[in-house]
C-alpha cells in the first residue's frame, strides 16, 4: 500500500491537496501512463492559486470527477481512450455508485485503500 505520508498528500479541512507524485500516482492508478511532464502540465492548469499544488476542488468544481472530466484529461494528455474504457475506469473506484468519482473515492485511488 501507498504511504500517505510519502507521498505528502496534505489533508486541509476538506481539501486534498497534492503534489506532483501524489497526482502521478492517482492518474496511473486510474489507467494513465503519464511522465513527469505531463503532471506537470496538470499542476500548472490547474493550481488557481499558484502553489505548485492543487486541491481536488481546483481539478474540478463540482467536487467531482465525471466521465466529461477524465475524458477532457485524457485528450489532454494525449491518451485515445474510447468512452467505455472511461468508464470502465470511473466504475472500478465508484464505491457510492453515483458514476463519478467523489474526494472520498479519490483519496481511496491515492492511498490504495480500494
């Protein structure tokens, strides 16, 4: 399993907040084979505050990843990925069912604990 505290994920309130390990990590845990730079380039899109990390809530707003999300990361990063492997990706960590993946579920991804 994955040390929480290796991998510097800072729990703020309700806020995660990452660095560029704990991102790397989550999106090959999701399917991705994403190098450095790519994660790089997901730290700089989406740091609204210009930290050099991000939250879950700068990833998207509605405190959610939707299939419209992984979808829009995934053309980003250069990866061709049919919507039912998407989703396939998405209902793999869904423990609540919703199909979208929520702080909770993502926290899981992170730590291994699915």
């Amino acid at each position: 399993m994955l040390s929480v505290s290796k991998c510097r994920l800072y729990v703020c309130g309700a806020r995660i907040v990452e660095n560029e390990f704990v991102v790397k990590v989550a999106m090959r845990a999701l399917g991705f084979d994403v190098k450095k730079a790519d994660v790089l380039k997901i730290l700089r899109d989406y740091d609204r505050e210009g930290t050099g990390k991000i939250s879950f809530d700068d990833f998207n707003e509605t405190s959610k990843i939707s299939l419209r999300n992984l979808r829009r990361v995934a053309r980003e990063l250069g990866e061709n990925m049919t919507d039912e492997e998407l989703r396939a990706m998405i209902d793999e960590f869904d423990r609540d069912g919703d199909g979208e993946i929520n702080e909770e579920e993502f926290i899981a991804i992170i730590t291994g604990d699915t």
